[in-house]
C-alpha cells in the first residue's frame, strides 16, 4: 500500500490545492510541504505548456501559495527553485520580486537578521538583472549589444544613449528612464555626462560637416530624453546654440 503523501503529491496544484487540503490535514501530511509540492506541480505544468514569454494566469494564485508557506526557508527554497525553472522573462522576474518579499518578512518576523538580510543581498541583483533583461529584451536590443553590462547600469545607460541612431530615440530613452528606475539611477545625470564628454573644448562645437552635424543630432536626442531639455545649455556656445535650434526644430 502507497503511503499517503505518494497517494496525494501528484494530485496537487494551486487549482486542486483548497479542496485537497481537508484530505491532507486528515492524513496528517505537513502544510508546508502540501503547499511546496503544489506550487511545484503548478511551476512544472506552466513551463511545460507555455511557450509564450508572457505572465502566466495561474502566477497569482502560485504567489498567493507562496505566500502562505510558514517556514521561511522553505517559502524561500520553493520561490528561488521556481525562478530557476523560468527562461528570463516577466514570470522569472516576479519570481525574484516574491522572494525578496519573504525574505524581507522573514527579515522582520526575525530576532536574528543576518540571514535573512545576506538572502536579501543576494537575491537583489538578480531581481534587477532580470527586470532590466525583460525591458532589453520589449525594446528589441539584442544581447550582443550589452553583454555583461547588465552588472553595470550606468555604462549600460551610455552604451543604449549612444544608440540613438539605431532606433527611435523615443523608445531609447523609455528604456534608460526604465533602467534608471530599476538601479535607482538618476539618468538626467548620466545623460549630462554624456553631453560634457562629447561637446567640444567646454561646448565650442562649430558645424563644419556631416560627422559635426551627427554629433548635434546625438546631443540633441539626448537632450529630448532628460527632464530638463535646457540643463546643459550652459555648456554651450552661440554657434553651437544656432546649431542645436536648427537641428531640433
């Protein structure tokens, strides 16, 4: 005779789980572990069949379950192995998303904060990392283009605004403003950065040739995507001022 979590185990899932539940309880089966087994069941059932990158429906129902695991440890080790099992996308970013949320319950619930927080830690880049590959990804930038760069957000910020010529400058800068908001990151500051390094001898940027007039559309997109399109002006000199109204107008 089967024994009774071999019985019920296979018959789990976020769908089956309230009503498999009273049977659980009466076998004496442990919470946690009837509800770690559905989620995984679950998890396993939405990768198998979903082959679109978007967020699944039953993604709410498994983060209610998760929610619900009392163990910490175990909460967390079934949200990271769920995370795991997802291509980088919506769903493996919200997979992160709840795991810090545990921790950071487990965090407060804790007399004993120092694992809780190194979890935290650990699982913070990750998150970001995976939201800011989503937002890469819905803008179309290939990863050739960033590469490792996804550990460093302000080089990646310079790398995709010296793109505006690939693509619509619009779009650019959703994306970086996306990024920035992601790290944190004050972009109308990286973007001032940019105009000092490119602007010449503090901003005396004469249009003598094409090359020079690439340089002013480059500043000009730049200056379209900060909050305050007139910050940098003091940089500039009168000639270099005619050119940037020509070319923006």
């Amino acid at each position: 005779m089967k024994e009774p979590w071999q019985v019920i185990a296979p018959q789990l899932s976020c769908e089956s789980f309230p009503h498999l539940l009273p049977i659980a309880e009466l076998l004496k089966v442990d919470f946690d572990r009837s509800c770690s087994r559905a989620i995984r069941n679950t998890i396993e059932n939405i990768v198998s069949v979903n082959t679109g990158n978007g967020v699944h429906s039953d993604c709410y129902n498994v983060t209610n379950l998760l929610m619900r695991i009392e163990n910490p440890k175990t909460a967390l080790a079934t949200g990271r192995w769920a995370a795991s099992k997802f291509k980088t996308g919506p769903m493996k970013a919200i997979a992160y998303e709840v795991c810090i949320k545990l921790a950071e319950q487990w965090r407060d619930a804790s007399s004993n904060t120092n694992e809780p927080l190194k979890t935290i830690q650990k699982l913070d880049p990750l998150w970001r990392q995976t939201k800011t590959q989503v937002a890469l990804q819905e803008a179309g930038v290939p990863e050739t283009v960033y590469g490792s760069l996804l550990q460093q957000p302000a080089s990646l910020i310079v790398k995709i605004c010296e793109m505006v010529t690939t693509g619509r400058i619009e779009d650019l800068h959703d994306l970086t403003n996306k990024i920035g908001d992601i790290y944190e990151l004050d972009c109308d500051k990286i973007r001032l950065h940019l105009l000092e390094r490119w602007l010449d001898d503090g901003g005396k940027v004469v249009v003598k040739d094409k090359d020079d007039r690439e340089l002013v559309r480059r500043l000009v997109s730049l200056a379209k995507g900060m909050a305050s399109p007139t910050a940098f002006v003091c940089w500039a000199s009168p000639v270099w001022l005619e050119s940037f109204y020509d070319m923006s107008v």
